[in-house]
C-alpha cells in the first residue's frame, strides 16, 4: 500500500507564524507561510511529528474536502463524498466550528446541520456532538466566497496545552508564546536564562523543556490517536526515538516573582514538567545574581491592575537591573505598551506583535554588550 500524503496545516498565532516555520524546517518539513499559520504536506510521520514537536504551534489540521459550493443540496451531496469514516467515530463526540464570509451559504448553524447529514449519509450513523474540542474530535469548517475548506483537527485539545499547568497565575501566558519569546530571544542554552516576573514560571519551564529536548507533546494525548488510520507502531517509534533524546540541562533556568503564590505555582508546574531538576523559582523583586551573562526573557506586568506611572516604574527598574547586573544579556520582552518598552533605555527593537487575552502585545528583542 502507497504512503498517503495529506494537506496539513499548521495552526499559529498571527503574527507568531515565522516562529512555527522555523519550528517546521529543523523538522526537515517545508511549509508554505499564510496568515494563521502554514501549509504543509505530508504522511502521518509529518503529522506525528509536527504535533509531537511544534512548540509554537497551536494545532495541526487535515484538510479533509476543499470544494465550491452554493445551495445546502449542494453542500451534503459533496461532503458526502469523503472518507469521515476514517476520522469520525461513533463513540467520540465531534465538535463542529463553522466560520462563513462572503458567501451564499452564511447561516453557520445551517451549514453545520448540512454538514453533519453529509457525514451521515457516509458514514451511516450520527455523530455524537461534543460542547468542547477537548473531548474528542473536531472539524472545523470554513466557507469564503462560497468555497469550503473543511478540516479534521488531529491535535484535539490546543497544543499550548502540554499538560503541565494545572495552576495558573493571575496573566498566565501561553505556553507556545513563552516558546516563541524563547526562539527570537534565539535561546541556544550558552547563558542562563532569568526570568525576573515569572508569574505561574512558563516562560523558565519552556526554556528548561528546550534545553532538556523534552518534546512538548510528551505529557498528554493527540485526537488522531482515535482515528482509523493511525498508527500506534509509528507513533511510539517516533515518541521512543524523542524520548531517548532527552538530556541534561546544564544551564541555570531562574525566575523570580513579588508574589510568593506564583512561586508556589510554578515551581508545582515545574514538577509536573519534569524539569524541577533545572529551575529554581524564588521570590524577589530583581535580585543579585551569581553570573553576569544571561538570556533575560520576561513577560512584565501589563498595567492594567496598577497606574500607568507605578507600570513605567517597574520598567525602568527592569531596564536599570539588566544594565547594572549583566556585562552581557539577550533580551526579550513582551509588552502591551512601546511608552513602558521604552522606559527601560535598553536597546530593543520589536520584531513582532500579537493578540494575547484580547491585549495586542509587542515582543521586543535586543542585547546589551560591554567590554
Ligand atoms: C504578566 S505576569 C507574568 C506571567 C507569567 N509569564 C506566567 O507565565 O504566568 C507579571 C508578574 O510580575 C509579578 N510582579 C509584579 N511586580 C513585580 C516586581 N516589582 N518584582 C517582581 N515581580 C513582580 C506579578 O506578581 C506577576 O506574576
């Protein structure tokens, strides 16, 4: 039997997607940059592979049926036509997420009525409907100018989702941004890393998940483990062969906090990551530190619980710790506010922004060097 070869997209962050690309390449997987994420093809090993390994990444999908059309007839004659016996099971509730633009066919609740009865048609039973994507599977369906792309999302639950964080600070930042803060701050584990506001500790606890090349996806369970075409020798080939590639972290993975709950946190969710062994949480509020070399990556506060002056006063304390504390300091810093960037007077340059929360954010990086 041939390999199969799927469309697969690669689900991330607007603005976030180079990070996913780069992720993509030192895959050995060429993927062609959309807004939202990448296009890419590839068997199952690419699709294993990319949810085993893709730290910034939100979700893979399957492009299942890509096709035109303009009446609901239409719409269950073709969706009938593929193979949903291969994704969709009888005992695993569906989630179906419709989006519609400038098409005919606008009303999402119809389309996803229509939808379901072409399933139906196909696979001779009807689908149980889940309320959340976490439960099982999901299709996820979008029409613009009238043309249907209608996908199987083979993650399940999204993909920032390790597993590891069970407790959550008060502005938890999501794992797969704390990774892309870490690959433009270009973490290459030379220095030690220090996070000074490490609120629940994601960004110390990704960058120690780097560092031991512990596979994002080693703690929880994908959707495509579900489906009729996986397959379980390939998937724990390809989980031995990552997990055997685990190794020490030799560098220092420091964070620090005011609030004694969020060192608590994370140094539970460092537990539950397996990388207690090479972080330290500790509360303080910028600390001496034993090395002058570092990676500083930090997501601050935004301000928006505390004035705008109080805000300002805390960069400018970040920015006077780094040039007073490191010789040298790979920076990298999300904020809402370039006025809060600039207080800290260190050389930085945005190199991306996106939404987190509903916050549009700025990611700043730079370095500062004295000799
Ligand atoms: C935006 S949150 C960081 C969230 C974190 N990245 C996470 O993953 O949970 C900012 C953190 O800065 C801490 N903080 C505020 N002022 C501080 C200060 N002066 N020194 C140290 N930490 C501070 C807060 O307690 C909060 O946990």
């Amino acid at each position: 039997m041939g390999k199969s070869i799927y469309k697969l997209f690669a689900v991330s962050p607007p603005g976030l997607e180079s990070f996913t690309q780069k992720e993509l390449e030192a895959l050995g997987i060429r993927g062609e940059m959309v807004k939202g994420g990448l296009d890419f093809k590839g068997g199952l090993e690419e699709l294993y592979k990319a949810n085993l390994f893709l730290r910034t990444a939100t979700r893979i999908l399957l492009r299942v049926a890509i096709f035109k059309a303009t009446t609901f007839k239409e719409l269950v004659e073709r969706v009938s036509r593929y193979p949903w016996e291969i994704y969709i099971r009888p005992d695993v509730p569906v989630k179906f997420r419709v989006t519609s633009r400038r098409s005919k066919l606008y009303h999402t609740k119809a389309i996803e009525e229509r939808i379901i009865r072409g399933i139906m048609q196909r696979v001779k039973f009807e689908p149980l409907i889940a309320e959340t994507e976490e439960e099982g599977e999901s299709v996820i369906v979008k029409v613009e100018r009238d043309k249907f792309t209608i996908s199987v999302n083979s993650s399940g639950a999204m993909l920032y989702k390790r597993g590891y964080k069970k407790l959550v600070g008060e502005a938890p930042l999501r794992e797969n941004m704390a990774a892309s803060m870490l690959l433009a701050a270009e973490w290459d584990k030379s220095m030690p890393l220090v996070d000074p506001f490490c609120g629940s500790g994601t960004i110390c606890i990704e960058a120690a998940l780097m560092c031991k090349n512990i596979p994002p996806g080693a703690f929880r369970e994908f959707a495509f483990e579900k489906w009729r075409i996986h397959d379980p020798q390939l998937w724990e080939k390809i989980k031995e062969e990552a997990l055997s590639n685990i190794r020490e972290c030799k560098v220092a993975v420091e964070g620090f906090d005011i609030s004694k709950k969020a060192i608590e946190m994370a140094r539970e969710n460092a537990l539950r990551a397996n990388v207690q062994d090479c972080t330290n949480f500790a509360q303080g509020s910028f600390p001496r530190l034993p090395f002058k070399e570092a990676f500083v990556v930090t997501n601050p506060p935004y301000g928006i619980r505390i004035s705008t002056a109080k805000t300002q006063e805390v960069y400018r304390n970040l920015g006077r710790w780094i040039r007073e504390n490191f010789s040298r300091a790979k920076i990298a810093i999300l904020s809402p506010m370039k006025k809060f960037v600039e207080t800290t007077e260190l050389p930085l340059e945005k190199v991306t922004s996106f939404s987190h929360g509903g916050i549009r954010v700025g990611l700043y990086v730079g370095e500062i060097l004295k000799i």
